[in-house]
C-alpha cells in the first residue's frame, strides 16, 4: 500500500459499512459507527492508571547483564515481560468483547509497533548495500545502529508473540527460554511497548471525552433521542467552535490517505474497484474520520433505554441494541427488554384478571340492590381504591398479596 500506509492500521468506508486492515489484502467488514461506539463503551481510564503504575514500578530498575530468560521467568510478579504481555492480554480481551472492531484497530496498532524496528532499520541495511550512505552516521555507525536495531527488532517479535499468546509461550520463545538467553534487551523493549500502550491510552482517553461531547451536539441529544440533519450541525460546528472540533480536526495531519483497488464483496469474480484507504498510528484520529463520515451520511443515533449506550436504530420506534446485556443466557437489550414486557404484561394481567373478577361481582351485587344509592356510592369507591391499588402493584410498589388483600370487596 506504500511505504507511508505499510504496516500501519487502515479503514476506509462504503456507504455504511466500514473495513478494517492493517495493511495486507484482507479487511474486516463492521458497520459504520463501531468505532465510534467501541470507543464509548470501553472504559479506557482503569487500562490507563495501570499501565502507569506498572511503568513506575519500573523506572529506574537496573535489569542487569547475566540474568536469563528462565531466571526472570521463574518470578513472574518482578518480570517486566510478563507483566507487560499479561497487561496487553487483559486489556485486548476486554476490548475484543466490548467491540471486535476496535480490538481489530488496536491489534492493528500494536503490529506497528512491534514491527517498527524493522522498518527503522531498512534505511541502514540499504546504505550498507548500496554504498551510498545518507544516514550521517559513519559506516561503523550504521553497523552498531543495525546491531542494536536487530536486538530490538528480534525482542519485539519476542513480545508480540507472547503478548498474543500469553500466558503460553510461543515456539520462538521456548527455544530462547532453553538456550537461558539473557533477556536485559528483552526487559528494555517491554518497557518501550509499555510506553507505547501508554500513550495510545492516554489519547484515546481523552479523546472520549471530546467524542462524547461532539455526538451531544451532532448525533444523539441529552434526552437519547437521534439529532435531526447531523451534516449539518456538523458544518455549523466546525465554522463555529474553535477548540472541541479544532482539537480534533488536528488529529487529521496523522492520517495518510491513498487511492486504492480492492476487490469488493458481491462483484463477480475479476472485478475490481476503487476505495480511498485511511491509514494513521493514532487511531483516534481514524475513529474521528468515522464519526465524520456517521454525520455526512446522516446516521441516526439513539441511546439504548436498557444499557445507556449509543446504537444505530433500526427504526424511530427502535428502543434497545443488540448488546449482549445478560451474560449469563447470552440475552441482548432488546431480547431482555421483550422478556420484561411480557413479565409485565403477565404480571398486569394477573392483577386485572382479579380486578375484574372482585368488580364483576361487586357489580352483580348491585344489580341485585337497585335504588340502594348507598351501595352504588360504596361500589364507586370501591372502584377508585382498586384501580390505584393497580397502578401501585404494576409499578412495583406491592406485593400481589397485599394488592389482593387491599381490594377485597366489604
């Protein structure tokens, strides 16, 4: 995709459906809006506070010369490389739960980092191959600068390999484990992609504030419901607030943007077309160009009355996502809010199905007595007191025994 969109986390857009890919010919379909939402629902602050913690407890820390692999292995809570590939593993499992689409996006930028000494280091293999050097450094420079680069490139692919699979160990990391490596370059790097992971975390953190602030003005109002004409109010936004929006716009000098083929879904075989590709290290910025991209096509967006959260309704009348909301039976907003209702409903009719039963009865009683004005004025109070015994056993506020109880005709 060229050397400014290689091994970088890209997405582009068709209509409402988005793709995600980090850099070779295969991309995940989501729909438009995941990001946006992934980043809402995930609670970044917690991930944030910890990766901190764990960066203090080591600043400073000497790792030593001679110790090894196993050695360090053999006190996991002191070893900064597990301690790091547990941190990622935690972290990437929550956000893969929360939101797939994000997990692909963070997935896709941790590949970046864990590639880049590679990349960092093609300018020196190339002068040492070329015989023109470039760099500024003197030839015994380069050959030191690639020695070092080479460390880290291996102790990078060491630790994705462990931070993806952990807690086992990969194959690679088994054979460096038996030949008792020593692992002081592997404890530097893991210390580096800390500061990696740290600085996403704490940029996604606060763009989530901005994000949420911007959908309030744009998508989804305070009250839940979807915004009329978003592109609009987006326009008036950017012409009219010059810090929320500027702050955010910024963001979009990290994006690289690339004209690109693609072979999209439903074309017959050998047909191709044309896509233009987004490609960025800070991914709120990718996500800001999803949101942009939900306002000009007028999305609406509402907040679920069961988890609180943004969602695409289906329609006007569309109360609840489709959220996995009960983990226990795998049960979303919506399936959970039908379940309540008909709970409800069942409860109501209970309760009216003895109403009309004590009323019919009361009502017979009266026939019974025609012209006994005394009875028909008991009857009536009767009837009030009933009906808003219902309301109070409808809304929860008694028992079905008391509501019996309490309409019990005299």
């Amino acid at each position: 995709m060229g050397d400014r969109m290689r091994g970088k986390t890209y997405v582009y857009f068709n209509g409402k459906t988005e793709y995600i890919g980090t850099g070779g010919e295969e991309q995940t379909a989501y729909p438009l809006g995941s990001l946006v939402f992934g980043t809402l629902d995930v609670d970044w602050e917690p991930y944030l506070k910890q990766a901190r913690a764990l960066r203090r407890a080591y600043t400073g820390v000497d790792f030593g010369e001679t110790c090894t692999m196993p050695q360090r292995l053999s006190e996991p809570e002191t070893c900064v490389y597990y301690q790091v590939a547990e941190f990622y593993h935690n972290m990437s499992l929550s956000v893969k739960t929360v939101s797939p689409a994000f997990f692909d996006l963070l997935e896709g930028y941790c590949l970046a980092v864990w590639r880049a000494y590679d990349q960092e280091s093609e300018p020196y293999l190339e002068a040492l191959a070329s015989g023109v050097n470039d760099t500024g450094l003197s030839r015994s420079e380069v050959h030191q600068r690639l020695i070092h680069l080479g460390n880290q490139a291996i102790t990078g692919n060491i630790m994705e390999g462990y931070c993806r699979s952990f807690p086992a160990y990969t194959e690679q990391m088994k054979y460096y484990i038996e030949w008792e490596t020593e692992d002081r370059s592997l404890c530097e790097t893991a210390l580096l992609v800390l500061d990696y992971f740290i600085n996403f975390l704490k940029k996604i953190s606060a763009f989530q504030k901005d994000l949420r602030a911007l959908i309030s003005v744009t998508l989804c109002g305070k009250d839940g419901q979807p915004l009329s004409a978003p592109s609009v109010r987006l326009l008036k936004l950017a012409e009219n607030d010059g810090e929320l929006y500027g702050r955010c716009s910024r963001m979009l000098d990290d994006v690289h943007i690339k004209l690109q083929q693609y072979i999209p879904e439903g074309i017959k075989k050998g047909g191709i077309a044309a896509a233009t590709f987004y490609a960025s290290d800070n991914l709120p910025a990718l996500v800001f160009l999803e949101f942009q991209q939900m306002c000009a096509l007028d999305l609406r967006v509402a907040r679920c009355e069961n988890c609180g959260r943004l969602f695409l309704p289906f329609s006007s009348r569309t109360k609840y996502c489709d959220r996995v909301c009960d983990e226990d039976i795998g049960a979303s907003c919506k399936e959970v809010a039908a379940r309540e209702k008909y709970a409800a409903q069942v409860k109501a009719d209970r309760a009216r199905q003895l109403y009309q039963q004590l009323r019919n009865k009361y009502q017979m009683r009266c026939a019974r007595a025609q012209g006994n004005a005394k009875m028909r004025e008991d009857y009536n109070k009767w009837r009030d007191t009933a009906q808003k015994a219902m309301v109070k056993y409808q809304v929860g506020e008694m028992s079905f025994e008391q509501f019996a109880e309490s309409i019990q005709i005299p």
